[in-house]
C-alpha cells in the first residue's frame, strides 16, 4: 500500500492482537484489495507443534473474540496459552 494510504487509515493500529486484522478491515473500507503475487516467510513453529486442524480452530476463535468485543488483552492472553 502506498504510505498515503497507510497514514490516513492511522497505520498500524495500537494493539496486542489482531492489528493486521484491524489494518485490512480499515482498508477495505476504502476499496477493493488486491493481492500481489509475492512470497513471504513465516514461522511454521505454531502450525508444526499445535497441527493444522487445532492451529485454525484458534484462529478462527481469536477472530470470532475479536467480533464478539472481547479485550485485544484477554483475546491476547487466550493465544499465548496455547503456544
């Protein structure tokens, strides 16, 4: 995203949990995303010691939380506990 962008959706919001979410959320208020086709790295530790199946279902309650008004703090404190 341009830096334009990023500042007048107020950039990375100041959060212990789900800011990535948050930052999509605000930039599809203002358009279409689009997704280029690049690579990225990330640590597969999670998803190697949790499996997929547990991996997603605490994703996906993370998320549910976070829809649910529950504290970014309690939702953080509920993802670290399954590390």
């Amino acid at each position: 995203m341009r830096r334009e962008v990023f500042e007048e959706i107020g950039g990375f919001p100041e959060l212990p949990i789900m800011e990535d979410f948050e930052l999509i959320k605000r930039l599809k208020k203002r358009g279409k995303i689009a997704i280029i086709p690049a690579k990225i790295t990330t640590s597969a530790r999670r998803w190697e010691k949790l499996g997929i199946w547990k991996t997603t279902l605490i994703n996906q309650l993370i998320i549910i939380g976070y829809y649910l008004k529950i504290s970014p703090l309690k939702l953080k404190q509920l993802y670290q506990q399954k590390e």
